[in-house]
C-alpha cells in the first residue's frame, strides 16, 4: 500500500486512518514587503501560494515551475493549476504563464495540481505535472512560458506501473541531451526518457538508497525527488535531504540534510521548530517523529552565471501554511570532496545584498567569470583562480552610501595584484583601485581598506583584477561601513 507524504498515517485495526498535518499557524494574506525602496527578498513572492518550486535555466533566464496554492485558509491542499514565473536577477519575479488541467489530458478542472518540472531539448519545451497523487503528464510548447499542448493525450507515467505513487516528476539532462525521469515517495524510480521527451526509453526501475532520512527521522525518505549533476558525480534529493552516486542509477549514498537550525533565519525557523512533536506509525508499526523544519521543502538545485542556488517550500512566513506556502532561495556551496554545504536560509534572499551585514562572503557572488570557489582551510569558502580575466559582480546592494569604506579579506603572493572595484551600471565608472601587499602565504590572510569614490546612484560593484600569476590571490570576504 503506498503511503501518501502529504497525511500523517496511523495504524488503525489494520486499516490506515489519515488526518492532514497541522496547520502551522492562522493563514492570513500577506502582502509584498519592501526595505529600503528594494524587494524584500526572501520569500521570493508572498501572499500568492507560490510553491513547489522548480527553476530552469534557459539562455541566462530564470524559469520557476511551481504549484499553485489557492486558499490561504485551507486546511487542505487546493491546487487548481499550475504556475510559470520568470526572472533576470533571482530578485525580481513575474508570473508569465498559468497552465490548467482542462489543457492537458485531464481535460476536466481539479483542485490537486500537483508537483511539476520542465526541460529544454531541441529547441522545444516540456512542462511535466503530477495528477495529484495518481499519474505523470506531459505538455509541450514552443516557449519556456507556453502556450502548451499535450502532445501524447494520456500520462507519461500511468498510476500503478511502478509499487510508488506516479507522481513529483524531476528532470535530470546530461550534456549530451541524454535525459532522465525520476519520481514518487519514500521509494524513488528512474527512466531514461526518449528523444522526443514524452515517451520512456526503458521500464523504471528502483533507485538504491543505502540508508533512508528524512523529515520522519531514519527510515524513511520524503516525496519530490530531484536529480542534478555536478563533475561527474549524481546528487539524488528530496526535500533538503540528499544522497550522492557515481552512477545515475545509482546506488546512492546518503550524505545529509542541507537545513539546520542554526543556518536558517530566525523568521523562518522559530515557528517550525517551536511545534508540537507529532508523529505516527508507519506500516511496520515503527514510530515516527516529525521534524518540521526539514518538511515539505519540495527543493530544486539549479545554476547561473558561475554561482549554485538551492531553492525550496517555505511554511514559516506570517501568512503561511502547512497548504499554502511560499518558496525561499539560498546559495548553495559544495564541499572540496563534493558534498552540499549546509544552506544559510537568509531574510534577505539572492541576487542582492546589505551592506549592513557583518560581511559580504566573497562566494556569496551573482555572477562570476574566470573564477572557482573552494573551501578555506580555517573554514568557509573563498574564491580561487583569479587571473586577469577574472570578474566578481554583487549587483542591488542595499544602504551603501557614497564614499563607503570597503574592507577586503584575502591572500596574496603577487606583489603587482590591484583589485579594482567598478560600479555594476552602464558604463562601469572605477570607484577604487586596491593593491593587494603579499602576505606569507596563500593561506595567510590580511584585511585591506579602501573608501569607494563618492559616485552617486550606486546599486552594487563588479570587482576586476589586474594580477601577473593566475591564482596567487585568494578572496574570502568583503564589508561595507
């Protein structure tokens, strides 16, 4: 009997019993907030029920697949359609298509739109959905945002051709277009897919998972797996936990979960993490607890311009949820032996920065050339490979003043390095020029000061660098006052 994620399940004479998961707080809309004249960054839209979030990147384009839902009041899923939005900056979204289920083969309106994803191939595009919890369909346009047609009219992936719910689709491409499907809960499967994206090239089949975690403790997993790849090396998800193989098949090796506690803002942790314990009993009759931090974050892992984002369910934010939810965005580095770094769930969200923080971490970037990001030695992340072809932009930063004193953290052994600071606008005007002295080695670290020019109407920088030896400096982080 396949166990559905979305209710708490409890042995009752034999027979399961559900009840929903409880509500996390009274929803109320909640308007768009701003600081500063600026976008309010994380969530990245409230109020709307924008959730399940899927990000493709398409020509430097961000496009999110998301689930809609519709009743902030609900104490049920109410999921009547399903949602394109599209970005430039990761800052500032809009919603440019609706896709309802009366497109697709469905043919008739419903209220359980569930789970998508989306990919490219050939010059067309595949918008994936989850008929509830029953099967897979597929619709295809010629845009990112549609219009879109459903080219086979029947599921991709049918209800009971695999022991699992056929439902989260997830998408993974090689570079070659070689694609994959992944999908359903607490046991996920895998199949090729075939050239034209709306058929399957081979019959599912079982993905190994050495151990099993996630929100209901050791065990069990969750819904919503994701797959991406990164040097040569498989990153199987679901929620925030993750597992990795050498094989798109698999086995996979579970790592961890990428939320903690002590890395998530208070704003969208307190609530979670003050909850009731809850738990139930699994078929087997074991007993679960719930960690409700680590719940239904539905997560997709997606790159642009150089920089890794994770991006994921929220059900903190005054106005949400347990069914109506917000989406929030975090960076997302990976350790020098390949596993994730834990996130750091931030108010303020990607793609913009405050120069009132503590620091900048210099890896925290929006978009780079010439560069790479490892570990430090004394912990943290720093940037690598700088040449003079190197760059470094953090665009939208929020209260810098004209004539900011900027510090710079970094090691050098080039006595003829300059680190040049541009404003990130047309025309790039120079607002400091900093020699970088040698320190002792390139893991000894010296902190430089600077005062940017008094330009006005600067909204962020682009760091250039002039340097004779390629990877002979090393930038941690950068400070404003």
């Amino acid at each position: 009997m396949a166990l559905s994620r979305r209710k708490f399940l409890r042995n009752a004479g034999g027979a399961y019993a559900a009840t929903t998961i409880p509500r996390l707080l009274t929803a109320t809309s909640f308007a768009q907030t701003s600081e500063g004249g600026e976008h309010g960054g994380n969530p990245i839209v409230t109020g709307v029920g924008l959730c399940d979030p899927q990000v493709r990147i398409y020509d430097n384009q961000a496009y999110l697949y998301a689930t809609h839902d519709a009743d902030p009041n609900s104490k049920g899923f109410v999921m009547n359609d399903w949602w394109v939005w599209h970005s430039e900056d990761l800052v500032h979204w809009e919603q440019v298509s609706t896709l309802k289920p009366e497109q697709t083969y469905w043919g008739k309106p419903s209220t359980a739109c569930w789970a998508t994803d989306a990919m490219r191939r050939n010059g067309k595009y595949y918008f994936y959905f989850s008929r509830g919890p029953e099967e897979i369909g597929v619709v295809q346009g010629d845009s990112p945002r549609g219009p879109w047609h459903d080219p086979i009219g029947k599921p991709l992936i049918a209800k009971g051709s695999v022991p699992t719910q056929a439902r989260d689709p997830g998408i993974l491409q090689e570079e070659d277009g070689t694609s994959y499907i992944v999908f359903g809960v607490w046991d996920f499967y895998i199949a090729r897919l075939n050239e034209d994206m709306v058929s399957l090239a081979e019959t599912p089949r079982k993905i190994e998972l050495d151990s099993k975690m996630g929100p209901y403790g050791a065990g069990m997993t969750d819904d919503k797996p994701f797959l991406h790849e990164r040097r040569g090396r498989y990153y199987l998800s679901w929620g925030c936990y993750y597992a990795m193989s050498d094989h798109v098949y698999g086995p996979y090796l579970y790592k961890d979960s990428i939320i903690k506690p002590g890395h998530v803002a208070p704003v969208f942790r307190d609530r979670l993490v003050s909850m009731k314990e809850s738990s139930f009993l699994d078929p087997s009759g074991a007993t679960h607890l719930i960690n409700f931090l680590t719940l239904d974050r539905h997560a997709s892992f997606f790159e642009l311009h150089g920089q890794s984002y994770y991006i994921c369910n929220d059900q903190a934010w005054p106005g949400t949820q347990s069914c109506f939810r917000d989406s929030v965005i975090s960076y997302l580095h990976y350790r020098d032996n390949g596993e994730m770094e834990t996130v750091e769930l931030t108010r303020t969200g990607v793609g913009q920065y405050d120069a009132h923080e503590p620091v900048l971490p210099a890896a925290n970037y929006f978009a780079t050339e010439s560069t790479s990001v490892a570990q430090c030695q004394g912990g943290g992340y720093e940037i690598r490979e700088i040449s003079s072809k190197s760059s470094l932009t953090y665009p939208n930063i929020r209260n810098l003043k004209p004539g900011a004193i900027i510090s710079l953290r970094a090691s050098c052994t080039d006595p003829h390095t300059t680190v040049e600071f541009y404003s990130d606008a047309p025309g790039r005007e120079l607002l400091l020029s900093l020699h970088v002295p040698p320190t002792e080695s390139l893991a000894s670290y010296r902190t430089l000061f600077g005062h940017l020019k008094n330009a006005k109407n600067v909204k962020g920088i682009r760091l250039h660098f002039k340097i004779t030896r390629p990877d002979s400096l090393r930038i941690q982080w950068l400070k404003f006052r």
